[in-house]
C-alpha cells in the first residue's frame, strides 16, 4: 500500500526479500524499514485521508 501525501510518497513496510550477505561483511543486514508511528500519528491528525485510519488499524493487527 502506497500512500500519497503532501505529494510524498510513503511507503508502508513491506516484507522485503533476505539479501544474502557477502561472508566478509562486518555488519548486520539493517531490519526492514517500518513507519514510524509518530509519523503515522500525524498523518492521522491531518484528517484529511480518512482512509489512513482504516489502514493503521490493520497495521496493529
């Protein structure tokens, strides 16, 4: 799901496909990236997708 606001685009976490890591590689693959929920929060407030609010709930789920 795809959300469009202020003309950004925003992503919603998706499962994204395990990138096999090189052996040599000193770093940890860096964890999925999730909205953050304060951002989410905002866009809630706006008021202006009434839409945003159906998606979060079944986000929580």
């Amino acid at each position: 799901v795809t959300i469009f606001y202020k003309r950004k685009k925003i992503p919603f976490a998706k499962p994204e496909p395990e990138k096999k890591l090189p052996v040599n590689t000193p770093f940890p693959p860096s964890p999925p990236k999730k909205m953050d929920l304060r951002v989410l929060g905002s866009l809630l407030n706006a008021k202006k997708m009434p839409q945003l609010h159906q998606i979060a709930m079944m986000a929580k789920r």
